[in-house]
C-alpha cells in the first residue's frame, strides 16, 4: 500500500491538473490565456471561473467512465461537458498544448 502511495504522490506533478488547466485559461499571468466570460469580468470574475472550472474538473476526475464521443480537440459551438476522469484527462492535455489563441476560437471545450 505504501508502494502505491508513494508511486501516486510521485505523479502528482507530472503534467497538468484540473486548476493548472483551469488558470491556462482563465489566469492573466504570463502564459496564461486570460480568457473573458461575460459577466465574470476582472481578477474576481477570472477567480470565480477559475474555482468553478476547477470544482467541475474535479469532479469529474472522481467518476470512472470512457471517452465516448467527447473531443477536446473541436471548436464545435455547442456546449461540451466533461463527465469522468477519461474525459477530464483528455481536456487538460488539450488545455496544455493547446496555444491561447486557439483556446479563445473555442477548442477544449468546455469553458465555464
């Protein structure tokens, strides 16, 4: 048991995470997107959407499940959810290496 503990807190910092995917977005520090949303103007509004974004990610990543039909990967107008941890998996790796200008055309939906 605490083999695997100690292999799982070795990982924690290996790649993104639901609030670094989240601030990529929201944040307005350098390489960060600085993503508006109506209504969630400024440092409070980008805070609260951070907080948001990261709540629903992390709940997310505590529900097993498959990929099904979700893409990261599309700018596709219509509202994506993110559902199990599969999903959530694929949407930060698009947040990273997604670059901020495509992020703010709409790819690794959702925005919050």
């Amino acid at each position: 048991m605490l083999l695997v503990l100690a292999t799982l807190a070795s990982l924690v910092g290996c790649g993104p995470n639901c609030r670094s995917s989240c601030e990529r977005i929201y944040g307005s520090s350098d390489g960060q997107c600085n993503i508006n949303v109506m209504g969630a103007e400024g440092d409070e509004g980008a805070a609260e959407l951070i907080d948001e974004c990261n709540a629903t990610c992390d709940e997310a990543m505590l529900k097993a499940g498959t990929v099904g039909t979700y893409d990261p990967n599309s700018n596709a107008d219509e509202d994506a959810t993110i559902v199990n941890e599969k999903q959530a998996a694929l949407w930060m790796d698009c947040v990273e290496a997604t670059s901020c200008e495509n992020l703010t055309k709409g790819y690794c939906q959702p925005h919050y």
